[in-house]
C-alpha cells in the first residue's frame, strides 16, 4: 500500500472509530464478551497466585508505598485543621441516619464469641488494675476514722510515757501498728477480693453485650458511642491520626508482609485463599458474580464508558497510526 494509501486507510479508521457512538457501542461489546467469560477463565487461579505475589512483592519492595502513604496523612490532617466544626456537620445527615439505624439494631453476639475477644490477659490486667485502685481507695477513706483513733491513741501513749506498759512495749508501739495492720489486712483483702470478682467482671459484661434481653440496651449504649464520636472536631481527630503514627505502622506492617512473603509457608497460603474465592466464584460468570453484589447494571454503563474514553486515547495516539498504518 502506498503513503498515500496507507494514510487514508488510517484516517477512515480513526474516523470510524472517533465517532462517539461507534466506540461506545465497541466498549460495550467488549464487556459483553467478558461478562460471559467465567471468572476463573478470566483469571486463572495460578494466574491469580502469580499476579497477587508479583504486585504484592512489588508494592513491599517499592519505597514510594510508606511514603505517599506518609503524604496522604498529611493532606487529612491538613484538611481536618483547616476547619473546627464538630464531625456530625461534615458527614451527611443521610449518612448520620444511617449510621443510628445500624448500630441502633438490637444486635446480641454469642457470649463465648464476646469472651474470648476481651478477656485477654492485657485486658484482664488492666480491668484488675482499675478495680484494685478503686477498692483501695474506698478502703482508705472508709478507714480514715479508725486511723484517726490510732492517731489520737498514739498521741495519748506519748503523754504517758514509760507510766504506762505491756510485755510485748509501749502501748504507743501497739496503737502506731493498729493502723499500719488495717492497711496491710485491708489491702490483702482488696487483692483477694478484686481477683475473685475479675471472672464475675467479665461474665457480666459479656452478659451486657450478649444477653437477647439486655439487646435494647446495648443497642442504646451503641447509639450513645456514636453520639459521642459525631461530637469530635475535626482538629481533635487530625491529632489522634497524627498520633497514631500511621506511617511507622505501615512499616512495620511492610517488614512483616515481607517476612511472610519469602517464607516457604505463602505459596500455600495464596494457593489456599485464591482456591477458596475460586470455588464459590471462579466456576460462575462474571456477569452473575456482578449480578449476586448488585455492581452488573453500574459496571455495564460506566465501564463502557469508561473503557470507551480509553479506546479513545488509544486511537489519537501516534502509537495507533502506526499500527493501524502496518495493516
């Protein structure tokens, strides 16, 4: 084909394929052919392993991931200081609504499920460290009187001098050790006491969140949470995410992936979580697996859409002229 030839072939083309209809309709019979395909022919699982391990170790290996990671906590905090209303002014009255409705569900979780999440040792050590506080506290005020009597008996024994005595000394030896006693007995009592009540603690605050009858109360403790967290400015929120050090713990997470990654045990891992998703997912459609999650209608006009603005910039590139010169 001649210069000539070859370049009004490419502009019939272009023009074919640049009218806005056509690409449309192109895009559109691309994703019928592939919402016909099932996914496991789509993506194959060893495919899927090679795929997820490649940009997996990719992602861990680039050092750009913990630093735009660093920026966009950045930009957020930025954002939120840059505005001191309260955080149920920013979210959606609908959004807000919804949020009540959810957690305001009278809800009531297994009670060995709610055990076995927080009764853990950190969690039972501070639990005890906070009811011990409080019972000695209660105890020393409770026993302020009888201290005070030690004090005022003391101050009587120092008047009296060696004119009054016991075999085993002075009676202000025996008065001072009343109420040093009360607080040694006191306190082995509190410890006792608060280490016996711990299991009853977590039963009943187990049976709080669990119980069907106590639902509606948990559901209303739930929904005085929320309230509570829709009162937080914005400006306290970019403190706690500055706080939290998120890109410190994206590192950590990295190292740990890492470690896993090159460890003999993820080949088996990925094999098993690809087979798993597969087997319920992989036999099917794509069309019917978008179909069961309700994205089959969005995914059909705006992935035409959006494949067709694709197909576009292919078509004006240079890159495509030259192809579509070879033919």
């Amino acid at each position: 084909m001649t210069e000539a030839g070859t370049s009004q072939h490419v502009d019939a083309l272009r023009e074919k394929l640049n009218d806005e209809k056509a690409v449309l309709e192109l895009a559109a019979l691309c994703l019928e052919v592939w919402l016909d395909k099932p996914v496991q022919h789509l993506l194959p699982p060893e495919l899927a392993v090679a795929v997820a391990r490649q940009e997996l170790d990719g992602w861990l290996d680039s050092p750009t991931a913990v630093q735009a990671l660093s920026h966009s906590v950045d930009l957020l905090v930025n954002e939120l200081n840059a505005h001191r209303k309260p955080l149920k002014d920013v979210v959606a009255r609908d959004v807000r609504e919804a949020l009540k409705d959810l957690v305001g569900r009278p809800v009531s979780p297994d009670k060995k499920l709610v055990l076995t999440i927080i009764d853990r040792d950190p969690t039972r050590e501070l639990v005890r460290q906070l009811l011990l506080d409080f019972v000695l506290e209660f105890g020393r005020r409770a026993s302020a009187p009888v201290a005070g009597m030690a004090k005022g008996l003391g101050t009587f024994a120092r008047m009296a001098g060696d004119a009054v005595k016991s075999r085993t000394g002075t009676l202000g030896s025996l008065v001072g050790a009343v109420g040093s006693e009360v607080e040694r007995q006191m306190e082995k009592r509190a410890v006792e006491f608060v280490d016996s009540a711990l299991s009853g603690v977590f039963g009943q605050l187990a049976d709080a969140i669990s119980d069907p009858r106590r639902a509606t109360e948990a559901a209303e403790l739930r929904l005085a949470m929320l309230d509570g967290v829709m009162e937080l400015t914005l400006p306290q929120l970019a403190r706690e995410v500055a706080n939290a050090d998120v890109p410190g713990g994206a590192e950590v997470l990295r190292g740990g992936l890492k470690r896993w990654l090159a460890s003999a045990a993820s080949d088996d891992e990925l094999k098993r979580l690809v087979e798993l998703v597969m087997k319920d997912v992989g036999p099917k459609k794509l069309r019917d697996v978008l179909d069961e999650v309700g994205l089959l209608a969005v995914v059909r006009s705006r992935g035409a859409e959006l494949l067709a603005s694709r197909i576009r910039e292919v078509i004006g590139s240079d890159a495509f002229a030259a192809w579509a010169g070879q033919s």
